[in-house]
C-alpha cells in the first residue's frame, strides 16, 4: 500500500487490509473526532518519481515540524486511481504540497532545505515552485509548495 510504501504521509497507518473503509479514532485526540482510511492497492502503484518527491517532501517538512498534506491533481489521482482503481487523466504530473507555515522565513528555509538537497531547482520568477531532477527530467515534474496557517496573515514576502 502507499501507506506502507511512504509511511507518514498523511500520518496515518494503515488500517485495514480490506479495500473498505475503517473508521477509527486518532491516538491522543478528542474522542469526538472519527477519521475514514482507505487502503491503495499494491496492484496500482504510485509512479516512482512521484514517490521520491513525496517522500523527500515528507522529510524535509517533517525536519522544520511543519503540518503539511498533498493538495491538488496528486492527491485526486491517489484517491481515485490508487485507492477506488478509478483511471483518470492528467495533463501534467506536478505536485502540489500545502505547508502550514508561521512565516516566511520559515517557507525560504523549507525550499532552500530542498534545493540543498541537490536534486531541486528553483525557479526564478515563481517563488512556490521548483522542479525535481530538472537535469534529468526538465520541466516534467513540477512542485507546488503552498504556504497556509499563520503565513497568511503577512501575505507579503519581505
């Protein structure tokens, strides 16, 4: 499964090796709170790239003890196609990854973290995106990091 595959990604486990829902309650939360898990098929798996990129954006945010989750067309595709075995097309592979942020300073040092990894590239007129591997794969795989939380509230990137 993507759980066992990347595990943390959502900072869920797996529950269940059914392909039905589990429903359970999150360790050292409200009692009140019930979450659904769904299990990805081993027999659909992630595209590997995608999964590199996943994981190191795991990492990385979880170095700064950043809140984030995927966002966007990836996080569909996961669903549908991983998860319900529902294909759907897609035009571009770029992934999109929401950071709850307090600051700027904190997103800058998100993203200078990754580029210092050696393996994303900046780009210079979009201050959210950077590709992964732009020598090997040019422009093909986009990644959105999108600031939310506390960030908001100084929407200007002094």
């Amino acid at each position: 499964s993507l759980f066992r595959q990347f595990p943390g990604i959502w900072y869920t486990p797996t529950c269940s090796e059914r392909k039905t829902p589990e429903i359970f309650r999150w360790p050292n939360k409200s009692s009140a709170k019930w979450y659904v898990m769904y299990k990805t098929d081993a027999g659909r798996p992630l595209n590997p790239v995608t999964l590199v990129i996943l994981r190191t954006l795991q990492e990385v945010a979880g170095t700064y003890g950043a809140r984030h989750f995927i966002i966007g067309a990836t996080a569909r595709d996961i669903l549908m196609t991983h998860v319900f075995g529902i294909d759907v097309q897609r035009a571009t592979r770029d992934v999109d990854f929401a950071i709850a942020l307090e600051n700027w300073e904190q997103f800058e040092a998100i993203k200078n973290a990754l580029v210092a990894l050696g393996d994303f590239t900046p780009t210079p007129d979009q201050a959210h995106r950077l590709y992964y591997c732009e020598d090997k794969y040019g422009h093909a795989y986009p990644l959105d990091l999108v600031p939310f939380g506390a960030i908001s509230s100084n929407l200007s990137a002094d």
